[in-house]
C-alpha cells in the first residue's frame, strides 16, 4: 500500500488547489490545460497536489487560460 504524498509546503498546496478549482469550474481537464500552458499533464497533477512548484510565469499562463487574475499579497 502506498502512502500517501504530502505537499511540499503550505503555500504549494493552496496554490495548487487554487489552480484545480479554478479548472474544474471552468470544465477543463488536466491534460487540456496542461497542453494550453506547455506542461505535462503529469505535471500538472503534482502540482494540484502541492508536490510541484511552478514558476510565476507558469502560473500567469494558468490565470490567463482559465480567465482570472493573480493577486498577491503580503502582510507583515
């Protein structure tokens, strides 16, 4: 039995369920996406899950496939 993956870290795994419910809203698989954006469908799915970083390009071409906005925020 295999257990289970944990993310890499607290932010990975709230950008990657970010990115997984904004897909699943707008209808689009992960292979679809992954295509859109230049990354492996494999890829993507780490990412869903917290266990792969991306850049911040990468990221803006999820938001501009899937519609939406970064926003980033800082609080000290």
């Amino acid at each position: 039995m295999r257990t289970p993956k944990k993310p890499r870290d607290k932010i990975s795994a709230e950008i990657g369920q970010k990115i997984k419910e904004a897909r699943l809203k707008k209808k689009v698989t992960q292979q679809q996406l992954a295509k859109r954006i230049g990354i492996t469908q494999q890829m993507l799915s780490r990412v869903e899950i917290g266990m792969e970083n991306l850049s911040l390009e990468t990221i803006k071409k999820i938001a501009n496939k899937l519609g939406g906005k970064i926003k980033i925020g800082f609080d000290f």
